[in-house]
C-alpha cells in the first residue's frame, strides 16, 4: 500500500500573512464569544428575551456559528490571493534573473 512520494511544497511565503489574519480573526471571534458568555452569565433573563420564534440565547448561538463559517470564507479568500500574490512575484523574479 505505497502512496508515493510526498509531495515538495516548498517555503510558504505568505505563511506570516496568513498567520496575523488568523490572529485577527480569532481575537475577533474570541471577543464576540465572550459576549455572548458573559451576558449569559452576568445576565441569563436577557438571553430568554423572546426573538422571533426563539429566544436571544439561540439566535446570538446560531449567529456565532454563522460569523465562524464567514471568518473562514474570508480567511480563506484573503490568504489565497496573499498566495497568489507572493507566488506571482516570485515568478516574476525567476523570469527577471533568467533574462539577465
């Protein structure tokens, strides 16, 4: 059962890019998070407010769960053009260095 080779991904060089994007994005997620946390825990009765046919406490939920699949879209988007970007310069040196 040999699966090959691995494959050569060499060096990332959008990697510190992506890295503060991720970062940012999580402190993001993390603050709204802790809202959420906190007014269930300072304030539960605000949570049982009626909102629509739910309640505050299922909809902030549902409403987390929707920016954590957004964050993910735009990380990905924004890290794939980073990519796209460095792995084009880089291309364009290799060219420049091949006419000298």
């Amino acid at each position: 059962m040999d699966h090959g080779p691995s494959t050569n991904w060499g060096e990332d060089k959008s990697a510190g890019y992506k890295t503060r994007v991720g970062l940012w994005m999580f402190l993001v997620y993390c603050i709204i998070y802790a809202g959420f946390v906190v007014i269930n825990s300072v304030w539960p009765d605000l949570m049982a407010k009626p909102m629509g046919s739910s309640n505050l406490a299922v909809a902030y939920g549902m409403g987390l769960i929707i920016l954590a699949f957004a964050l993910a879209v735009i990380y990905n988007h924004m890290c794939g053009r980073a990519e796209e970007a460095h792995n084009n310069a880089e291309d364009a040196t290799k060219e420049a260095e091949g006419e000298a």
